[in-house]
C-alpha cells in the first residue's frame, strides 16, 4: 500500500547546509511533510553526526552521504564506527568491489543499508572519458550495480535514466536511491542527468534524494508535499 500524500519515506531531503542551525529550519519548516532526511559531507564537516543520532532519536530516517572510499580495512573498520552510533539507516561507499565488500562486511548486524555509489549524476560521458574510464556512462553503470549485488550491498545510487537497469538487475528488493530529481520547470542546477519525481519512480527507483526544489523553495513544505501528491499513486 503507498504511502498517504504528507510523510512519503521514499523522499529523502537532502539537508546540503553549512550549518545545523539551518539544517533544522529546515527540520522545522517541513514539520511531518517530510521524515527521510540526508546528511551530507557539508553538514557532517560541522554538527552532522550529532544531528544525525538527534534526527534518529525523534523517529526520522536518516541517509548518511558520506560516499567512503579507501583501502578495504579502513572502510570496514569506518563503516563498523558509523553503524555503531545508531545515527543512520543508508549508507554510501563508493561501488568498487574491496570498497563494498568492505562496508558490507564492517555494518552487518547493524540494519544499516549499505549503497553504492554508481557514477555521480553531475557527470556526462565526456567527464568520464576526461578522468580515463573507457566505458560510457550507462556502461559503467551496469558494471557497478553488478558489483554491488555481487558484494552483497543492499543497493545503488543511480541518476534516473539508470534506475530501470538497476532494478532490472537487482530486483523487486534491490534499493535504488535517485538523486538528480527535478519536478518540472525546475533549474537542473549542476545534474547532468535529472528527470522528474514522477518518471524517477516509474523507472524503478525506490527513494529519490530531493534538495534544492524543496530546500530553497519559498514554502519547502508546500514543495515537498507537491512531489509527495505527484508521486502517490505510483
């Protein structure tokens, strides 16, 4: 059954703030709109664990966009820290195989779902022929959904246009967290490859990671609830 339009747990706010005197504004102004909530590099460099571990104790989801990457021990042994505080549900290493293995190995136990980072939904095929891959984008995509799955992580990130491979591949179960969302009209701002809510869930996706079209929105409740409604009987 979905879920009724207000609190959909499939959209996650991505709470990309360089404090968190701001980052709970936020918290304020969407009231029960909204109860998934990521935490990113930015807030986690200031207040972000604290508030993580007090988002989770007022019965909130929390997304914890920390995208690990290093040598298989030190990711095990971060993933294992993170997860022992309690403060997150979703976690992100980067989908390399020693990488995923790693954190997965480093959470279990714990529920914390771990993710894999597939390709960043700022980049095009020409960034990555740029930094060396010689795969194209959904190529490399695939490659990493397939390592995810193989490493035992519980899903991926991918953009929208590769969130009905994803589930093609992993499965009814398989997680696929969808940035690069943008209700239409809206600024794509630095994604390279967005699409709507609508057409995010259509495609497969099973949450989708929301910021600026909420966030800097002049009523972000009245945003939040607008994607909610346009994705409630999907």
């Amino acid at each position: 059954m979905k879920p009724e339009i207000g609190s959909d747990p499939r959209i996650i706010v991505a709470l990309d703030v360089p404090t968190r005197s701001q980052a709970e504004a936020l918290v304020e102004q969407l009231g029960d709109a909204i109860s998934f909530y990521k935490i990113g590099l930015q807030l986690l460099a200031t207040d972000g664990m604290a508030m993580a571990r007090d988002l989770k104790g007022r019965g909130r989801q929390v997304f914890a966009d920390w995208k690990l990457h290093d040598i298989g021990a030190t990711v095990e042994k971060a993933a294992a820290a993170i997860a022992a505080t309690g403060a997150c549900d979703f976690l992100t290493v980067h989908a390399e195989p020693q990488v995923l293995a790693s954190a997965v190995k480093g959470v279990a136990g714990s529920g914390v779902k771990v993710l894999g980072v597939t390709v960043l939904t700022s980049l095009s095929g020409q960034d990555l022929g740029e930094i060396g891959y010689g795969l194209g984008v959904e190529q490399l995509v695939e490659r990493r959904i397939r390592q995810a799955q193989a490493a035992g992580a519980d899903g991926v990130i991918a953009s929208p246009h590769e969130a009905a491979l994803a589930r093609k591949i992993g499965g009814a179960d398989f997680l696929v967290v969808t940035p690069g969302v943008r209700p239409a009209g809206s600024a794509m701002d630095d994604q390279a490859r967005a699409a709507t809510p609508a057409d995010a869930i259509s495609a497969g996706a099973s949450h989708l990671v929301v910021g600026r079209p909420i966030t800097a929105a002049s009523d972000p409740r009245a945003a939040a609830l607008a994607i909610a409604e346009e994705i409630s009987g999907l």
